[in-house]
C-alpha cells in the first residue's frame, strides 16, 4: 500500500469481458488501479462463486483482491451477501482490517459510512438524486473528496457493464483510509451499477 501513500487520486478502469459481452454471463469482474498520470499502481480481481454470480448477480458476496503489477497481494475487500444493507470489509496483506464500508437507509440518496477499524465514523459518502454518477465524500459535512463514474462511451456502456472510476482522496488521509475508500468504490461499483 506503499504507492497509495503518495497519490492524491487513482483512476480504475473495468477491464472488458469478452465472454461476457457474447454471452451475458456475469464473469469475474477485473480491473487496473492508474494514478492520475496513467502509471498503473496495482490489478484488482474479484473471486466469487460462478453459482452466485448467475443467480445472485449484484448482490452476491464477493471478494475483491488488490495486487502489486508483479502479483503479490496488496489488501482484500470482502463483501458478505446482503439484500439491502451492503457493507465491505478491506484488509491489508497481512490479514488485518483497515475499515468497513455500510451502505445506510436512504430514499432519493445513496449513501454510505466509511468507518475504521473500531466502527468509529470516518467519512460519509453520499450520491445525491440529480448526479447518480457522483458520490461525494464528507467529513463534519464538508465535502473532501469524491467517487466518480465516468462515462464509458456509447459502446461500452450499451454492451458491458465494464466501468470506469476516479476518487479523489481527502486531503490528509493515510494509506489505510485510501484503501478504504478503494475499497468503497468496489462495493458502488456493484451495487449501482452492475447489470
């Protein structure tokens, strides 16, 4: 987690499925984690069940494993199945947790709590009615950061739900935190807006 240290944002990007796009069968989601520059940091893989991802699709557990270029395990974000109340738990390589992630009751929001390792409120992130696609990241209700969908392109978008991501992380947020909001990007990235 060396090299989220020293970044202020990363840009994930889904990586294509191809069997997925001829098939419609939800495969394992993968994807590149780029600094602002376009330098990739780590791969991200999902493992999760072929049987859960058929019948459970979204809302299926998963786990999200973050990796160094050359393989070695970085951190692993764990979501359990839930109907509603989606959570995350991220880890870092040695198996220690660095903070959850809890999606909250909202109606016209969608909104979730950042939290460390002993349940104590970091950060909310909160994605307003009228920009679905942007999910910003609050402290003491100032906004500090944010999560963003963008656009893939009419293609893209139409025949895969490979997508693309940005956060910009809060000023002052150590690794663990970052990996945290990492890992909250994985969880929106499922709830919202896989097929």
């Amino acid at each position: 987690m060396e090299k989220l240290k020293a970044v202020e944002s990363v840009i994930v990007h889904q990586k294509k499925e191809w069997g997925e796009i001829l098939t419609s069968f939800e495969t394992k989601n993968r994807y590149a984690v780029l600094d602002s520059s376009g330098q990739q940091l780590y791969w991200a893989a999902e493992e999760s069940s072929v049987l859960a991802r058929l019948l459970l699709k979204a809302l299926r557990p998963f786990s999200i494993h973050i990796l160094s270029k050359e393989g070695r395990s970085v951190m692993k974000a764990v979501k359990p199945f839930r109907f509603y109340f989606h959570e995350m738990a991220v880890f870092n390589s040695k198996g220690n947790l660095l903070g959850n992630v809890r999606r909250e009751l909202s109606v016209l929001v969608k909104k979730f709590t950042v939290e460390d390792p002993r349940g104590a409120a970091l950060y909310s992130i909160c994605a307003p009615i009228l920009h679905p696609w942007t999910f910003k990241i609050s402290k003491d209700d100032a906004e500090i950061g944010e999560i963003v969908k963008k656009w893939s392109g009419l293609g893209k978008e139409t025949f895969t739900d490979a997508d693309n991501f940005s956060v910009r992380f809060p000023q002052g947020a150590d690794a663990d935190q970052k990996a945290v909001l990492l890992g909250a990007l994985f969880l929106i990235d499922m709830v919202y807006f896989e097929k």
